[in-house]
C-alpha cells in the first residue's frame, strides 16, 4: 500500500457529522465514530488540522429569519463551533490521540487561542490541531476558516468531508440520475454555485492554488484514499 501523498491536510467537518439522529445536538456515540476515522488517517503519518463547523446547534442565518442582529446570530454560530471542538477533542484523546483546540475568539479557561505558528508546531509534534470559533468575524462561514487556515499552516490540500460522496451537476437528493464530477476546475465549482462548498473559500483556494477534494466522510476508507491520492469524491483544483 502507498504512503500519503498529502503530508499535511485541514479537514473540514461540517457540524452535522457529530449530530445524532435528527441532524441535531452532539451525540458522544457519533464523536467516537467520528475520531476513529481520524485516527487511522493519523496514523498513516499525516498532519491533521481540523475545522468543524456548527449546523447541529445553530447557524447564523436562522436567527437572521427570526430578525436577529446578524452580527450577534454568527458570534452565537462561532461559539457552538467550540462546543463541537470539544467534543471531538474528548473523543480523539480519549482514543489516544493527542489534540488541541485553539480558538480565534480567546476564552482561555477551555481552549489555546489560535496563533499560527504554535498550531503548526502541534501539527510538528504529532497533534491534531482543531480550530474552533471559525474565522472569529460575523458574515463568513466555516468553509472559509478552513481554506484561510489550510493557507496559513501550508496544508498540502483542503478536505471537505460531508455526507455527499463529491459535487454533482443537481442535487442527487432531489435528482437521482444526475451526475458526478471526479474532477472539477475552481472556475467551474465557481460557475455551478456549487453548494458543498462556499464561494468564498472557494475564490480563495483558488486565489492561492489549494486543491480541495469533496468527499462523504462516512463512505469506508474515503479519507484514507483522499490521502493516498487515490480518485475518491471530487477533486477541485486547476
Ligand atoms: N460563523 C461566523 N464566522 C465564521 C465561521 C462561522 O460567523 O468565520 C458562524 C455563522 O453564523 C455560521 C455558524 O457560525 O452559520 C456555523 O458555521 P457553519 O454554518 O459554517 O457550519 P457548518 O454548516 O459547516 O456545520
């Protein structure tokens, strides 16, 4: 078997994958589920930054339909992203896998707040690095905290890893026989407003030539493919 093409990798969690059924909440069950696809990518010798998003507990457009302040729904939005960091901590740790949460919002009593070069230097040691509270600015999501950190820490490639095995032409939940890309360009993800992913990560991973590949976290061995360079999901770069 080959070793990992990509050294060192963000990937991007959206908050549903810690949500038991329902798509709500945290569920501890799933934490563990989720920490062990993690740990065998781990042990394949990659460096794992991780930013998890917080569709499982709130997200800012919601309050935005009941007339919230926008401003004040996306801070509540940042802050669920640390409950979800922790918990993923927990359930990394508690398999043995040494782990961080830095945070871009400080609350230091739970959490490192995030400095660059000290989660690159975790990533050195060995550690899982999570990266909560997103970018810490109301209006941007977590997509693109995740290509702004891949950038900052030079990660080799960005992983989006959802419930969808790639990007398709229409959604397969609403239209079975559309199709799959394998591979997709940045100005063509652009074009298709592609809903994986948003566009400003997006212009930015293309801005800075991040290769992203699109894949369902839950397809067995998906993630351990990606890294091997195998053709898993869809890729976007060029
Ligand atoms: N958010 C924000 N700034 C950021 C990242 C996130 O304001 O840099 C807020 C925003 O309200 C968003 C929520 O946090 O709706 C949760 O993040 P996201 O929607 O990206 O979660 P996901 O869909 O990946 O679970």
């Amino acid at each position: 078997m080959s070793g990992p093409k990509y050294r060192r990798i963000l990937l991007k969690l959206g908050g549903e994958a810690l949500a038991g059924p329902g798509g709500f909440g945290i569920s501890p069950e799933r934490a563990t589920e989720l920490a062990a696809r993690i740990k065998a990518v781990k042990e394949m010798g990659v460096e794992i930054a991780i930013v998890i998003g917080a569709g499982n507990l709130w997200r800012g457009r919601d309050g935005v339909a009941h007339r919230m302040d926008r401003a004040t729904a996306d801070q509540m939005g940042m802050l669920a992203t640390v409950m979800n960091s922790l918990a993923l901590r927990d359930a990394l740790e508690r398999l043995g896998v040494p782990t961080r949460v830095q945070t871009a919002i400080e609350m230091r009593a739970i959490a490192e707040p995030y400095i660059r070069l000290r989660a690159i230097r975790h990533l050195e040691k060995g550690r899982v690095v999570i990266l909560g509270a997103g970018t810490g600015n109301p209006y941007f999501t977590t997509d693109t905290a995740a290509a702004l950190r891949a950038m900052e820490i030079h990660a080799d490639v960005l992983i989006k890893a959802t419930k969808v095995d790639g990007v398709y032409e229409e959604d397969p939940m609403v239209n079975p026989n559309a199709r799959k890309f394998d591979k997709l360009t940045y100005i063509e993800a652009l074009n298709l407003r592609v809903k994986v992913l948003d566009s400003t990560a997006l212009s930015l991973c293309m801005d800075h030539n991040l290769p992203i590949i699109v894949l369902d976290l839950w397809q067995p061995d998906s993630l351990e493919r990606a890294v091997r360079g195998e053709p898993v999901g869809t890729l976007i770069d060029g």
